[in-house]
C-alpha cells in the first residue's frame, strides 16, 4: 500500500467513524490536503483501494464508500 492510499484509507475511516456516512470525494481531496480540484485523484486512490479490497462500495446508496472488512 502506498503512503497516499494509506491517507486515504485513514482518512475515509475517520470520517465515516465521525459521520456516519462516506465523504465525498471532494471531501476525501480537500481532508488529505490536495486540492479540491484533485477530488479526480481521490476518486483514482479510492478505486485502487477498492480493486486492493481495502475499500469497498454498497449499492443503492449516494455516498457509497466503506472500509472493506473491517480493514486498518
């Protein structure tokens, strides 16, 4: 796992851990301090952990993104 897809990871964690519910991408950009114009970035991070299976999403929701198995 890279050193960015483990901020995001952590990041993603966090927030749904505070929230209850998944960021967005922009939110997953600006809260690991890129750009909100990188929110692109977010989302390529975000589908690499995925296809790790760190992350994963459910179906039918909006804001869709969860910590796979409980995982870090």
């Amino acid at each position: 796992m890279t050193k960015n897809e483990l901020k995001v990871l952590k990041f993603v964690r966090n927030f749904i851990a505070q929230n209850t519910y998944s960021p967005s991408y922009e939110e997953i950009a600006q809260g690991c301090g890129y750009s909100i114009s990188s929110s692109a970035n977010a989302y390529r991070i975000c589908k690499q952990l995925i296809k790790k299976g760190y992350l994963a999403k459910e179906q039918g929701k909006w804001r869709n993104l969860v910590v796979a198995n409980g995982k870090i």
